[in-house]
C-alpha cells in the first residue's frame, strides 16, 4: 500500500534524478578545433564553472519514468505544485507562485499526492512499492 510520504519521496527521487541526466544539446554541431591546455591564470577567465554530473543508475531512470507516467494522474496545477515540491522549492515560494497562503498550498500538494496514492492502491494495479 502506498502512503503520501512513499509517493513524495518517489517524486522528490524523480527530480533529483531527472537533474542527474545529462544536459541535452544540439545535434550536428562540434568543433574541429584541439583540445587546448591552459596555464592556471588562463583558468580564471572561464565564465561558467565545470559541472560534473555523474549519470542516474539505470533503476533510478526506470522509476523517474514510472514517476512520470503518474503526473498524468494529476491537473496541470496539481503537477505543477508536486513537482515545485520535489525539487525542494520552499513553501513560501510555492505559495507565491499559486497566490496563496502556505497551509493552503500544503493542502493542495497532500490532495494531489492522495490522488496519486489512491490509483497507485486500487485493486487490479500491480505496482513496485517504494524502495
């Protein structure tokens, strides 16, 4: 049986995982240019520091897309709302964006989060439970 806390910490695994992917970019653009080796003074001249991204486990990706098919459960507020909340968006924040108080957003995303539960948990669906 899937509780509100099960399906938020799916959700929020799913934004953490869906950061983790790689960044998507054009197709068909590179640069015939080597590969340069700067001197430590040249470095500081770069304007966007390195990221480092190290790749989802290919389970991690498997639920994030399982976590998805869910938000289809959901309105466009209510995915909204649940996916602010994911990424660790603060209630004030949350509140804001809605124009509304912060009890009333938390109300929101428990609704939306017991819609989600409540599918998860009808009889006839066999899902994985939260791991």
């Amino acid at each position: 049986m899937w509780d509100l806390e099960q399906v938020a910490a799916r959700f929020a695994e799913a934004a953490t995982t869906a950061h983790r992917l790689p960044p998507v970019r054009v197709q068909g653009y590179f640069s015939l240019w080597p590969a340069i080796k700067r001197e430590p003074w040249e470095a500081y001249a770069d304007d966007e520091p390195k990221r480092f991204r190290f790749p989802p486990d290919p389970a991690a990706i498997d639920r994030m897309v399982e976590t998805m098919r869910w938000v289809g459960w959901l309105e466009e507020q209510q995915r909204l709302l649940v996916w602010m909340r994911a990424e660790g968006r603060g209630w004030k924040a949350i509140a804001a964006r809605f124009g509304c108080d912060r009890t009333t957003a938390w109300r929101r995303w428990r609704r939306a989060l017991g819609v989600v539960a409540g599918r998860l948990n009808r009889p006839g669906l066999q899902r994985r439970r939260a791991g």
